[in-house]
C-alpha cells in the first residue's frame, strides 16, 4: 500500500540527525559547534517540538556530563595552569574549553536526535526498510532503542527498592556507593533478559518472518521538500568537511 | 495514642488524567493490624506507594510518626515502615538470597557475626536454606515471594506494608506465612495487609478496609 507522502519523511530526519550528529561529533570549533546548536534548535522549534524535553534530558544526563567535563578537564592541561595535583594538572583554561566544547557536542547530539520524536515506532522501522536496512535488523534496533527508557525506569525502581531498605544512599562513601549501583545492573539485565526472551517467543508464535516478503501499513514516498531537506544536509555537510579537511574550521 | 500512619485528604491522580484516589483519611496506629481489600485497579497498591513515598499525593498529605511525610528521604521512610512490593521481584538487586537478605543490614552498620545470625534465622524462617546461593530472579513466584518478605521483616521495621502477599503461594505457604504474620502481631509491630482474601483478611487484622471508586468504605 502506497501512503499519502507526508512532510517530513522518516527518511529526511534520519540523513538530517545522521549529519548533524556526525558533524557535531568532528568539528572542534566553538563558533560552528554553536551554529549547528542553533540549527538543531530552530528545526526542533519549527517543527513544534517543546524544548521543555530537551531540557528535561539534558538534566537527567546531568551526571554523565560533569563526568565528560571532569576527564575533558583532567586530560588537557594546555593553556593556563589553575589547579594542579602532584605535576598532574587538574584545571587549566585548555582543559575547560576542552570541557565546554565536550558539553557542546553532547548537547547538539541530544537535541538532534529529538527531531526524531516526530515520528512512532512503526514509521521508524518502515523508514529504514525504504532506506534498504533488512527489516529483521531494523526491528531489532529499534527494539533495543525502545527499551532504554524502560530499563532507565527500572534502574529507578530498584534504586528505590534500596532506599526503603533504610539506606541513605547520600551518605555512603563513592566507592562503596559504587559497589551498590553496580549492584542495580543486576535486577536490570536480569529484567532485560527475561523481557526479551519473552518478546522472541512471541514473535515467533505469531510467525514473524515466516513468509519471505512482508506486507506494509504505509509505503510513504518522499515530497518535494523532503528532497530539498535532504540535499541541503548533504550539501552542508559535505561543504563543512570540505573546510575541516582544509584546515579552515578546527 | 497518636497515630504512626495518617493521611489527611489525599488525593491521587496519574498525569495522563485519570483519579485513583479521592480525598482518602485515614489514621493507623503503630502496633494495629490493618487489611485493605478492593477490586482489582482500585488503587490498593497506589495507597501502598502514596505511605511509603514512592508516589506523591496530588492533594493532601501523608504522616509518619507525627511528621509530614514530605520531610523524610526515602531511606527514613524505609526504615519507620517496611515495604513488601507485589511483584516481588522489583526489590531484589542481589546476585544471592544470603546476600539479599543481609545487604541492608550490613550498609546499616550491622556486625558481619550478626548480620549472619539474622540471616540464618530468616533462611529457616521462611524454609529458604537451600537456596541461600541461588540468584533471587530463578526462584519460584512462591519462593520470591517469601525472600521478599525475608528481606523485608530481617530489618525489623516497627511497620510493614504487605502488597498481596499471598499471591502464587500454596495453601501450606499460606499457612506458614499467617504463622509468621500472626507471630509479628504478637511482637507489637503493625501491618496494613493488601489482600484479596477475606478469611485471611479477617483473621490476621483487627480492622478491614474496602477501597472502592478511590473512596474508603
Ligand atoms: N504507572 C501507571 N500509570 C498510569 N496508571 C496506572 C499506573 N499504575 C497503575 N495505574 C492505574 O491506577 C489504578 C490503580 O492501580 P493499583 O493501585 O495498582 O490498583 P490495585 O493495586 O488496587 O489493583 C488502575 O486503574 C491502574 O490501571
Ligand atoms: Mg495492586
């Protein structure tokens, strides 16, 4: 069944997040590093998506951020010294824009991969069988993205089952408060694993991949702003590149 | 005797819409025995939650001991009322049931002689000696669901809250678990008792709660 084509494809959003990831992820330079934020941001607001969510990641990733900055900061001591340990520089102005930058990128990465919240599950899976992917593989992938919250929310769960155990997890020492999130792991993969081995032995019950051809919901082709889209991320990412090769952007 | 549980018209609903719970009172003594019965999706469980904190009330408040709950972490209510979750399996984090048992005790600054001593006697407690090295998630549902317990009454908590505890045990189980309710009444230490069942219900409390259409009978 051929859909009604409907801007923006699936196929659009991924070459868009694709590039901006990827350049998000070479480019060094602050300047263009800030560009493509405000790029990322103003199709987020284009497209109506609420930067309240984006907010809301950016600070449930809030650990793992300072973390980035603190070994961003430890293994670049160039520039001003400000803070050092025993001949280990532990601070110093190249290690904090080392630091920014690093907190830049992420933030890019995120808001990018928010475009995608656009589309569902099903689109998703049919978009990258257009692109060629095998649906096999497709559905697995997207499968496994689809569980990252679930398992987040375990991960939650099961720090909450500690805590009413009567332990404050605060003020035991890092090192041991390590041991019990390394602990936490445990109920998650275990739950992960009994999950999944149920979802396969509900596929196969219900015959998925017993016939060799499948037949879509939607088979959506591509509008002529879909192609514009497309060849604009192409061409900007290829022009960018083409710069960082030459040496013109860090 | 001032009451050791109070709810002043609290209120629950999820975000997507959809109320629970309205304007609940409720007062429980520490040492009294409590069952709360209701349909299935009455909000029995949400109740459970909304005492212990893992939910906030959208009104009202909650109580523990005289002081707003709000006030408490998490560990502090965890350690004024003992929380035995229905699907047992969401509390274990251990990779055996010795160590599941004796975890808290040891972060709560238990000797490692006396932490050993309260874990045998809850391992013959609740017939769990053969199992002391297996991982907790290839128990059976019965087995689970008395490790939970295990885990919960080893810390000796002056309350417990038991969300359907009887489910998936057999009638012998059921029987062993009464014994072990009947024995933590005679301690004088309290239970609000989630259950379906009314016999059960009547003989292990001293007051029976119905909770029907988000309001308490
Ligand atoms: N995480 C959730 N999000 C939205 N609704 C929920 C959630 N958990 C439970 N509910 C709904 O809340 C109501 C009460 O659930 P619950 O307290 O578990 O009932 P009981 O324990 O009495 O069976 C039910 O209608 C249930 O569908
Ligand atoms: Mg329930």
């Amino acid at each position: 069944m051929k859909g009604r084509p409907e801007f923006p494809d699936v196929r659009t959003l991924f070459t868009a997040v694709l590039i901006i990831t990827s350049l998000a992820i070479a480019i060094n330079d602050y300047l263009w590093l800030l560009i493509l934020l405000a790029i990322t941001l103003a199709s987020l607001l284009i497209a109506g998506i609420h930067l309240t969510r984006l907010l809301r990641r950016l600070r449930r990733y809030r650990w793992l951020f300072l973390l980035i900055a603190l070994a961003q900061s430890i293994s670049n001591g160039s520039g001003t010294v400000f803070l050092e340990f025993q001949g280990y520089v532990l601070l110093s102005s190249g290690g904090l824009l080392g630091a920014l930058a690093a907190l830049l990128r992420i933030t890019v990465i995120l808001a990018a991969v928010g475009l995608l919240s656009l589309k569902d599950y099903q689109q998703m899976v049919t978009g990258l069988a257009q692109m060629g992917v095998p649906y096999e593989f497709a559905f697995m992938v997207l499968l496994a993205v689809r569980f990252i919250p679930v398992l987040m929310e375990e991960f939650r769960n099961s720090l909450a089952a500690i805590e009413l155990r009567g332990i404050e997890l605060k003020a035991i020492p890092l090192g041991q408060r390590l041991k019990v999130y390394s602990y936490l792991l445990m109920p998650t993969t275990a739950g992960a694993l009994i999950r999944s081995r149920r979802i396969a032995i509900a596929m196969e019950a219900r015959a998925f991949r017993a016939y060799p051809r499948r037949t879509w919901l939607q088979w959506p082709s591509l509008t002529g702003w879909d192609w514009f889209i497309i060849a604009l991320s192409l061409g900007f990412g290829a022009g960018v590149l083409y710069f960082k090769i030459r040496g013109v952007i860090a | 005797m001032t009451a050791y549980i109070k709810l002043e018209q609290v209120s629950f609903s999820w975000p997507q819409g959809g109320q629970v719970l309205r304007d609940i009172n409720l007062s429980i003594e520490k040492n009294s025995t409590i069952a709360l019965m209701g349909p299935n999706g009455s909000g029995k469980t949400t109740l459970g939650k909304l005492i212990i904190g893992l939910l906030k009330p959208s009104s009202g408040r909650v109580f523990i001991s005289g002081t707003d709950a709000e006030e408490y972490s998490l560990a502090a209510r965890g350690r004024l009322i003992g929380y035995v979750f229905q699907n047992p399996e969401g509390q274990f984090f251990a990779s055996t049931i010795t160590e599941e048992i004796g975890f808290a005790l040891k972060y709560r600054g238990m000797s490692p002689d006396k932490v050993q001593q309260r874990v045998e006697e809850m391992l013959t407690l609740f017939e769990l000696e053969e199992y002391a090295d297996t991982f907790p998630f290839n128990l059976s549902q019965g087995e689970k669901q008395r490790l939970a317990l295990a885990a919960i009454i080893a810390l000796r908590p002056g309350f417990i809250i038991l969300d359907e505890p009887f489910t998936g045990l057999d009638w012998l189980r059921k029987q062993r678990l009464q014994e072990v309710l009947q024995r933590v009444r005679n301690e004088g230490v309290g239970y609000l008792l989630i259950s379906h069942d009314r016999d059960m219900a009547s003989r292990l409390c001293s007051r029976v709660l119905q909770l029907e259409g988000g309001e308490l009978q």
